[in-house]
C-alpha cells in the first residue's frame, strides 16, 4: 500500500499529496496568533473532513526503514481509489475511441500527410481526460505578492474547463500554496529598500554569463556570504534552483562512477543523475541499514561487466523530503558514509534558513559538523524569498565547477537585485541587520508548524512528515476528493497547492 505513494517521483498515477500546509510558515510574519488565527478566521472544520483520509477512518502506521513510522493504507481505500482511476481511464478510452471516429468523418484533403502526430497513443491521455475536468485548481494566477494573505484572480470556463478566462475580481486567500517560508518574499523592512537601490544600481539584469560581464560585487559577496552561512570553505550560485541539482550532478561524476539515491529524491536530483552517464542505485526512502546494503553490494560487485571499482561514489539524500515533509536521517546516513569511503551531497532546497536554531539547516538541527558533508546544495527560492541556487563544498570542488559547469559558463547570471533579496534576507537571519527579527521568525515557523499539524492530526487529517518541518503534505486518494477539496477550499478562502 505504501507503493501508492512512493511512486510520486516518477508520476504517480494513483495518489496525491495536498500540500495544504506549504505555505503556512508564512504566518511566521502574521501578527496574528496562530490559534486565533485559525479559530477564528478560517474555519478548518467546516471543510467537511469526510473528503480527507484521517487517522479517524483507519488509517494506520507501519514500521519503515530505519524504525520510523509510516502510514498504512487501509485496503479499502487503495480499491476505491484504484476502482476511481480505473473508471476515468475506461470512459477516456470510450471518448478516444469515438472522437477517432468523428475526426476520421470530419477530416480534410487539406490536413497535412505524412506527419507523425506529436502525442502518440497515451502521451497525453492524463491531460485530455483527466487534467482538464479539475485544471482550474491548478495554476490559479495571484494578483498580489505571496504573503500569508494574497489575491486570487478568479477565473471561469465556458466549454467544461478546456480552456479558462481570468476575470477582474480577486479574492483574499490565506496562502498555504508556495514556500515562502520566512515571508521574505512580500515586502520587507530591510530587504526590499536595499533590493530596490540594487536595482538602480545595476539594473535588472547583467545580460551576460558569469565569467564575461555576469559576475557584480553583489555575486562574489553573496557566494563569500553563503560560505560562512552554511560553515564550508567555498561556495558557487547559480540563476536556477532546478538546474543547480540537473547542471552539477552530471559535472561531479560520469561514466564509471556509481550514484546511490534516496527513492523520494527530487526530480531534479533524477535528471541530473539521468543526465551523468554515471551506473544509479536507489536505497529505501530514509533507510540507512539499505543504504550500507546497497553499498556493500556495489562495492563488492564493481562496475557492470568489467567488475573494475568504482571511480567515485556519491551517496544523494534531501534535508528535508519537498513531498513528504521528513526530516533525512543525516547523521546515520553519514556514518554509513565515512565508514565505505563515499561522497555526500546533501539537498537542503527546503531546509537552509527554515530549520535549525539559527537557520543553517538540518546539520544544525540535528548536530552534524557540516565538515563531514562533502558537497552541500540549496536553493534561494524558499527561505529567502528569491531565485536560484549554491553549491558549497571544498574550494577544489567549487573552483572545478566555475571552469566545467554548463550552468556557470553558459547561462545568464543571477539578477542582482535577486542576489540582494538573499544577501538581505540572509543578513536578516544572522541578525546582521542591528535586529532580532531573524530569530523571531525562525522561532516563529517552528511554532506555528509544530502547532499547526497537531491541531490537524487531532482534527482526524492524516498528516506526513516530522516536527519542525515546514512542509506538511495532507494526503488525498480519491481523485474525486481532489477537485471536490480544493473548490471548497477556496471558497472558504484558502489557497493552497497540489503535489
């Protein structure tokens, strides 16, 4: 039952996670307290909780890999669900079936011959017959900064969601939709002035690549910035969060190296794999035990047909699962590590500047010398209200990729006024700005988190992830509950996004 879930990576066709509460840290900047601000302003309850599969209808826990506790599906609503997905798929094929009829009666001497059609057979059959009835709870354009509160551009259809129209009226949505953790994103004291005079000053955009005209004084004082933020030698940014993870892996390791990756690792983490050429092993979500399996095996194995060692070996894990809202098991995993001789790259996308005492991830939060991880990745797009991404490691290792990354050669630098938004907000956390508003709003996330998923949990939602995580993925299977959830949600003026 679990499998329905594990899935996700690679399109999961039979569940989905609700990530209702991605956004709520951007209460951290409400001056509201979380629980008026929940009882009083928006009434969870009222949101028929028979729609969401809770702890109150069976849902159970299982043991996973490493001694934690998984959910287990009840088998009842795996049928259902399965039966649901079952019937839509039957009906789309029916409608396919005699739309080929209908277009072989209407077609024209005048359509072109000989071309291969685009989508071939089921390619898009998700889209046609299943993403269109329910697209408008997907991509809902906002009118307003993403705060904790934001204006929602209401939209209508008139030919059954084929295609949607926006109007001008908005509605005021609390925002549990995107991942502006620490509210940096909306307008700030500090930051947005000095983003602003950044912009005067260099303008919106350098207009080349880093090693022409592409690299401000902003650049190298935010990479000698993040250096010190995360406690490594060295440090590389780059314009995209997605491409910082798909343009290194296939830098750091290629044909003859080995890379062994957690199941649930991001996409990102997948095509950049993919993209390497380098042999992929995956271990159990969060498993260390497996992960010393599965090197253990490959050591012993070699490389495929030849049985020579390995070139290098990278073990990939996440700080904090984007979809599952769990904390990566770091230290064990890094035990396992140092005890075979392999490298770690750690994905901190979610957890730099939202977890830890100070905000420097879960190496603080769970006690690991960032020494002992070789190569350190996030992004700048969650906690501090920007774009793009950093990699820090070694100074070897950064120095290698400012003369080997596609992503640093080719590709247009960062914004500077983006490079000042994550230069603000970080000096913002370290308290840099003569303030104590940093430690009040990374004490503040983990408050209204923790507070957040135990008023949930007791609600009967079945909730994943671990305590002081901000992501909380509240898990939905019936595909009807999907758009039937979201609507509602709206209505009773709450945005939120789907995974």
């Amino acid at each position: 039952s679990l499998s329905l879930r594990g899935r996700r990576r690679h399109g999961r066709p039979f569940s989905h996670d609700l990530n209702l509460a991605f956004l709520f840290p951007l209460l951290s900047i409400s001056p509201v307290p979380p629980c008026s601000l929940f009882c009083n302003q928006v009434p969870l309850r009222s949101l028929s909780l028979g729609w969401v599969c809770g702890t109150q209808s069976g849902i159970g826990e299982a043991e996973g890999g490493g001694g934690r506790k998984m959910v287990r599906l009840p088998y009842l609503t795996a049928l259902t669900t399965l039966f649901s997905y079952g019937l839509l798929f039957a009906f789309g094929q029916l409608r396919d079936f005699f739309r080929k009829i209908i277009d072989w009666f209407k077609s024209s001497s005048k359509d072109l011959k000989g071309y291969a059609p685009i989508c071939l057979g089921l390619e898009d059959f998700y889209t046609r017959r299943l993403y269109l009835r329910i697209q408008d709870c997907f991509s809902r354009p906002i009118a307003s900064a993403p705060d904790a509160w934001i204006d929602v551009v209401e939209r209508y259809s008139n030919d059954n969601n084929k295609t949607l129209h926006r109007t001008s009226n908005t509605t005021r949505c609390l925002n549990l939709g995107s991942y502006n953790y620490l509210g940096f994103a909306a307008a700030d004291e500090y930051c947005t002035p000095h983003v602003i005079d950044s912009l005067k000053k260099y303008s919106c955009s350098t207009c080349s690549v880093r090693v022409d005209g592409g690299t401000t004084d902003l650049h190298t004082e935010l990479e000698e910035l993040v250096a010190r933020f995360v406690g490594k030698p060295a440090a590389i940014t780059f314009g995209m969060g997605y491409v910082t993870n798909s343009a290194i892996i296939p830098v750091l390791i290629g044909k003859g190296g080995l890379i062994i990756s957690d199941s649930l690792n991001h996409n990102s983490i997948v095509n950049g794999a993919r993209g390497s050429g380098a042999a992929v092993r995956v271990f159990q979500h969060n498993n260390p035990s497996h992960l010393e399996e599965v090197l253990r095996e490959q050591i012993a194995e070699g490389q495929p047909r030849t049985h020579r060692p390995w070139k290098k070996i990278i073990v990939i894990v996440e700080g904090i699962y984007s979809m599952e809202g769990e904390l990566c098991q770091l230290p064990e995993i890094i035990a396992v590590c140092k005890k075979y001789k392999v490298y770690t790259y750690l994905d901190e996308a979610h957890s730099i500047g939202a977890v830890g005492k100070t905000g420097r991830g879960v190496c603080e939060l769970l006690g690991v010398d960032p020494a002992d991880v070789d190569i350190m990745m996030g992004t700048f797009t969650k906690s501090f209200g920007s774009c793009g991404g950093y990699i820090a490691a070694s100074k070897e290792i950064v120095q290698y990729l400012k003369y080997t990354c596609p992503a640093y050669l080719y590709a247009t630098s960062m914004s500077p006024p983006a490079v000042q938004q994550v230069i603000s907000a970080i000096k913002v956390i370290l308290g840099e700005d003569g303030s104590n508003r940093g430690a009040q709003k990374l004490a503040r996330i983990r408050e209204n988190s923790n507070f957040f998923r135990s008023e949930l949990q007791k609600m009967g939602f079945e909730v994943l992830g671990d305590s002081d995580s901000p992501v909380m993925p509240i898990m939905l299977y019936n595909p009807a509950k999907i758009p039937a959830f979201s609507r509602e949600c709206l209505r009773q003026n709450v945005s939120f996004s789907f995974s």
